[in-house]
C-alpha cells in the first residue's frame, strides 16, 4: 500500500543575522542553589 503524502505550506519572515539576533537576545540569568534558597528563608524568618 503506497503512503500518501501531504504537502504542507509554511509561510514565515526572512531574518537576517541582526534582526534574529535582536528577536532573540540571550537572557544571563544567575542560578540558585537549594543553599541559596535555605540561606534566603533562614534570613527571612530572623528578620520577622
């Protein structure tokens, strides 16, 4: 039995390398430790 195939149209911008680069700036984002969070909530709970 022959498979059937479906064509499919997709219709997106052209980026060059500056615009995609804009569009999609990497975010630095700074990472916290399971020890981070402990030391933020111990903290929290002397001040109050």
């Amino acid at each position: 039995m022959a498979a059937l195939r479906q064509r499919y149209v997709v219709s997106r911008p052209v980026y060059s390398e500056d615009t995609f680069e804009e569009n999609y700036e990497r975010i630095v984002r700074i990472r916290k430790t399971t020890k981070d969070h402990v030391k933020d909530l111990c903290s929290f709970c002397v001040v109050s």
